[in-house]
C-alpha cells in the first residue's frame, strides 16, 4: 500500500517561464516524465499563456499499462501526483512511448483538454540542440563514456556530432527526429532501439550508463 | 569420484550428479548440476557461469541504468568455487554443494552475497568476536499444484490448511500438517536441524526455525530449507511462496536474532540489561537502518507490508522486548540475550541481510555508537518516531547515501545495487504494475516462485 501514498506536492527550485509546475515526493516515473514534458511544453512558449485562465483537473493514463497521474491546474499552478483519486474534468488516454499521443478522443471538457494535449506534446527540439544538452545532463551520471557521437541519418544524407573529449566513445545513430527525441527525454531509449531504426556501438556497460542518462533527461532521476 | 563420495554423507556411493548451488543478489538459489567427473575436474579451479546471473532481473531481462563493475563485461564468465565442506547428499545419486563467485583474478564478485556475509563475519572476528545468528522463514502455502498455481497467475489460490489464519493454531486440516512434516523429514534427512515450525498469523502461513549457528552455516542451511520447501510442495501438488505478500492480506518476515560471543561469553549479557556491547551493536544498527532497509527489503512487494499496527516494524526504534520497534533487544540471560532485528521479509537474501546487519554491529563497535532511548511505549503511529523508508526507492537513496554501509559493504556493492534497485522500481512502474492495487498482477508474476 505504501507505494500508493501520495506525497505532498513539492514546487520545483525554479517557476518554468512563470508557472509554477509542482510534483510529488518520490514521484513515479509517469508524474516524472509529465511534470518534466508540462516544463517543456511551457518553455518552449517562452510564457505561461498556455495555462492562464485555465482550471481544472485531469486524469492522464497509459494505454497499455496501468500508469495513471493526475494534473491539477490552479492559479496558474500545474501540481501532477501518482495515481487518479478524485472526479476528474477531463481524462486523457496516451501512449507514454509515443510522445504522450491521445489514443482515442479525451473525455470531458473541451479547452480543458485541448490545453492538457497542448501541455503534453512540447515541439521536440533540433536533434543536435538535444545532444547538447543531453551531454550537458549525462555528464553527471557515473561511468558516462568520455564522447558521445551522434549520426543523424537524414534526407540530406549523414550527418554528425561529437560531444565530450576522451578515450571511451560512445555512438548512437538515427534519424534525426528520433534522436532528438531520445536525447530530448521524449522517447524511451531502450524502446527506440526495439524499434530497429536506432543503432548504437560501444560496450554493454556504456549501454547501461546511456539507459541511466536517458532517464535522467526523461525522467530526471 | 572416489574424493567427492569420500566428503559426502555415504549413504550412497552412486553419485550421478553434482548440483553446484549459490544465490544471486536477488537471493534467487540458482545453479547448475555436473556430471562427477567434471565436478572432480573443476571443483580446485572452479565453474564458469556467465555474468548474467548477477545481470538479469526477476522477469528474465537485463539490468540496465548503473554503471557495471569490471567484472561484468559482454556476458563474460565468473568463477563458482564451491565450498567443500558443503557437500553433502541432497538424495540418492545428487550430491549438493554451495560456492562462491570469484573473478578469474582470484578476488571476489562484490555483489556475490555469501562472499560478502562472510567478509563481515571474518571482519567481526578481527574485532575478537563470534557471531551466532538464528532466522525465522516464513511461508504461505497453497493448496494448488505450481502448474495450477501458474495458470491461475499465482492469484486466487486456496490456503491449504483452511481460510482462517491464527497464529499457533492446531487444529489445521492434515493436508497443512502433512506438508510441515514432510518438510522436517527431508530436512532430517540432508542434515539441516530444525527447532519449530508452526501456523503463522494469515491463511495457509507457515513459520520454520532453524537451529542457530554460525552465520554462514545458518545461511546455507536457509537456502537449502527453503529448496526443500519448494520441492516438497511439487511433489505432494501444493504450492508455497516466500513472496513479502502473496495476498492482499497479511505479509510474512524474516526476523533474524543475533548474539555476539567474545571468549565463548554471551558479549550482550549483563544483569542489568543491555550490556555495553550490546548498546553499542544498536547503536550501529540504527544508524545504518534506513540504508540497510533496501538490503532487507529487497522488492517492490517488500514495502508494501510496513503498515503500522500489521506487525512489521515502521519506525528507526529499538526495545527491549517490545516487538513494535525494529529492534528488539533480549535481555538478562546470559545464555538468551540476543538481538531480534525485525525489518526483514521473507524475500530478503539472508546472505545479504547478514551482511548488512553485522556491518552496522561492526560500525556500532568500533564507534562505540550509542543507541538513542529505547521506546518502551507502543512505535507504531507515533507522530515523534523517524519512519523506516516505505518505498523500494526511498530505502535504495538512504543506502547510496549511507557512508558507514558504503565503507563496510563496499562502493561496489552498494553501486551495484542500488542500481538494480532503481531498474525494479522502473520496471514495475512502466512494464505492468499497479501501484494502486493492494497486490498488482505483476508483482504476483515476477515473486511468487522467485526468489
């Protein structure tokens, strides 16, 4: 049952942009990424326009699994916790490996719902913007390889980035959108290479340490 | 042969097989079984296992998000070298042996659990004490055979023994009562000594003591009780899991007594009550207990259990003989006089959990570490009690953060753990489970038969 509990919503350090995006303690890694993709989706609007005027509460769940949060807008307060507890406004079902994407029509009321989706579904940056700041972001993680090289493989043929200096080289290759996504914190990391369409060389061990810093982009753990 | 016969019980010359037998970290009892000749071959250099048994999680998938240790390559080989004074015959034709992993450079595996234990039973003798250690296991049992068990997805089973759980309760139907005495028979057999066993508080649950011992004895003989538990329960068509919680219901423990000896004298025993020793023992204890709470709790499952009132202990609190705190202190006999320290549950690996409790002993010795007052009153619900971590990643960050548990279990170790720690609770979140169901679908999958 202790996994259940819901913890006080905690503000983050800084307001994004002006709005004030809140998750609970010991947050589930659903809250994490929403709280995370609402950061996102407000900075890439350089305000808080998305959320002025805006109230309400609504439900988020998985499609496939039994993930569910819920977003709470309030004076220009966004709060998201584990689990659905209360009648929500409006209930969204997405796809959490596929960029938070509505399966199905949201039930119940329509701005309410049109801002959610808006929240949800931030512009997926340049995929060397991403790398970047990803590199920036896993630089923390212990046993990171020295040199993250990116191929993107685009209709303009290859192109790449090397970041970091050093010995140990890590490369991942894709398309340019998928890496943006990856390195982005919007797509799953070990989901994408399910896929096929990324391919990666280096030790199992650097596999290991990129897991960790994908979630630390996506998940912030 | 004739070595491997000659070490063995003698009951029977005919050896077939050789099963070699160790925990992984998840204290799932894995092996593999050898032919005779291979195993007379290879017990001086030792077996190749491949990585991955330290590298799969419960639901067969590779970990991933840490930093591997060196040993831990391409699914390269670590070395299983078993402890001959192990051997001993499981049944007719199958000899049993326990080992250890080592690397091919001769030093240990970090996270190899009976490695570990003993290291901190080798670093208590140092100090000039013994260690003598006792554990509770508990058990649900199921009327259901394991393939109906696993068609039914380990859910809705039938308590064998009847639906009404009270602890130490007789009059249990002889299908229960069979069970435990077959159990204690093949225990007999193989030579593992047991005390008591008895009803436990919930449906179908059970409790087995084992006699006490030295601390590596007690954990070999836990892991092969267990075994025996298991296939006993195949071959009478029942089931049993040591899961923390296989129903929504009551959970079950692992409680481990601990009495330390300097001389052959009881170091915890003084008139009065808590000897100096013994302050000092919880005194480390519970300042490394937040951390050592992800050792002993090792699953998602694991937590759901702390429900103040239930019987787990929920709070940092030790007392004497007050089974509300997680430390329970027995005091004023010179031959009883013993730490209980009840946060383990029955899915706990007790070569790790031995390891974590006698690192915080050593801690509290070598501090001289003192203990804060003892909670005589009830340490549940209490408003003032520091609360144990309740969710596997609380207790996984205490433990990273945790530098006494760092330096007595090692960084790699801890590295190593933790991080299998955070890949479980991901797991469970995005690959299936309910955070918000008393007891999810998945977990029932992923613990009921392991560990």
């Amino acid at each position: 049952m202790t996994e259940t509990t819901i913890g006080h919503a905690t503000c983050e350090a800084d307001a994004v942009d002006g709005v004030d995006i809140r998750i609970e303690d010991d947050a589930s890694p659903i809250v994490r990424l929403i709280g995370r993709t609402i950061a996102d989706s407000v900075r890439a609007h350089r305000a808080d326009a998305v959320v002025a005027g805006v109230e309400g509460i609504v439900a988020v769940r998985s499609h496939d699994t039994p993930q569910a949060a819920t977003i709470s807008i309030s004076n220009g307060v966004v709060a998201v916790s584990s689990g659905v507890f209360i009648s929500p406004d409006v209930t969204l079902t997405v796809d959490l490996n596929a960029r938070l994407a509505p399966v199905g029509e949201p039930a119940g009321e329509g701005d309410l719902a049109a801002t959610s989706l808006a929240l949800l579904s931030p512009p997926l940056p340049d995929w060397q913007v991403a790398a970047e700041t990803f590199w920036a972001a896993a630089r923390s993680v212990p046993g990171i390889p020295d040199v993250l090289v990116a191929v993107a493989d685009g209709p303009d043929g290859l192109d790449q980035l090397v970041v970091g200096e050093g010995e140990t080289h890590y490369v991942i290759a894709g398309p340019p959108e998928l890496l943006a996504g990856i390195f982005s914190g919007a797509d799953d990391l070990i989901a994408a290479l399910s896929t096929g369409l990324i391919g990666v060389r280096g030790t199992l061990s650097q596999l290991s340490v990129l897991v960790a810093a994908s979630w630390k982009v996506r998940y912030d753990v | 042969m004739s070595e491997i016969t000659a070490t063995a019980t003698d009951r029977d010359a005919a050896v077939h097989t050789v099963r070699l037998e160790a925990t992984n970290h998840d204290g799932s009892f894995l092996g593999k079984n050898v032919a005779p000749k291979k195993f007379a071959a290879s017990a001086e250099s030792g077996f190749a296992f491949a990585d991955l048994l330290f590298g799969l999680d419960l639901g067969n998938d590779p970990t991933f998000g840490f930093a591997y240790p060196d040993w831990r390559g391409h699914l390269a080989d670590v070395q299983f070298r078993p402890d001959m004074s192990t051997l001993m015959q499981w049944e007719p034709g199958l000899q049993s042996v326990i080992g250890d992993y080592w690397q091919t450079d001769g030093t240990p595996v970090g996270t190899c659990p009976r490695n570990l234990a003993r290291k901190l039973v080798d670093r208590l003798a140092t100090r000039g004490f013994t260690a003598t250690v006792a554990v509770e296991i508990e058990a649900t049992l199921f009327q259901e055979s394991i393939h109906e068990a696993r068609a039914k997805g380990y859910r809705d089973l039938t308590p064998l023994g009847g639906s009404a759980g009270t602890a130490y309760h007789l009059a249990k139907s002889k299908d229960w009562v069979d069970y435990m005495s077959a159990v204690a028979r093949r225990l007999e057999e193989i030579g593992i000594e047991w005390e008591a066993w008895s009803d436990e508080d919930a449906a179908g649950q059970v409790e087995l003591n084992l006699v006490p011992g030295d601390p590596i004895s007690v954990c070999d003989a836990w892991a092969r009780a267990r075994q025996v538990m298991r296939e006993v329960a195949f071959e009478l068509g029942h089931t049993v899991t040591f899961m923390a919680k296989p129903t929504a219901g009551y959970g079950q423990a692992s409680h481990v007594n601990l009495s330390l000896q300097r001389d052959g004298v009881n170091a915890f025993y003084a008139e009065d009550g808590p000897s100096p020793t013994m302050r000092h023992a919880i005194g480390g204890l519970l300042a490394t207990i937040q951390g050592a709470t992800s050792i002993v709790l090792p699953q998602i499952t694991s937590y759901r259990r702390l429900v103040d009132l239930s019987g787990p202990p929920t709070t940092v609190t030790w007392g004497i003989s007050n089974k509300t705190t997680a430390v329970r202190a027995v005091c004023g006999h010179p031959a009883y006089s013993r730490l209980e320290y009840r946060v383990p549950g029955a899915d706990a690996n007790l070569y790790l959990a031995v390891a974590a409790i006698l690192a915080g002993v050593i801690a509290g010795l070598d501090g001289a570490i003192e203990p804060p007052e003892p909670v005589s009153d009830m340490a549940w619900c209490a408003p003032d009690l520091e609360r144990l971590p309740n969710t596997i990643t609380k207790a996984a960050a205490a433990l990273e953060a945790d530098p006494i548990l760092r330096e007595q279990l090692g960084d790699e170790f801890v590295d190593y753990w933790v991080g299998t720690r955070r890949w479980e609770w991901m797991q469970f979140h995005t690959a299936g489970g309910d955070p918000c169901a008393e007891l999810s679908e998945w977990e029932s999958t992923r613990y009921f038969e392991f560990p």
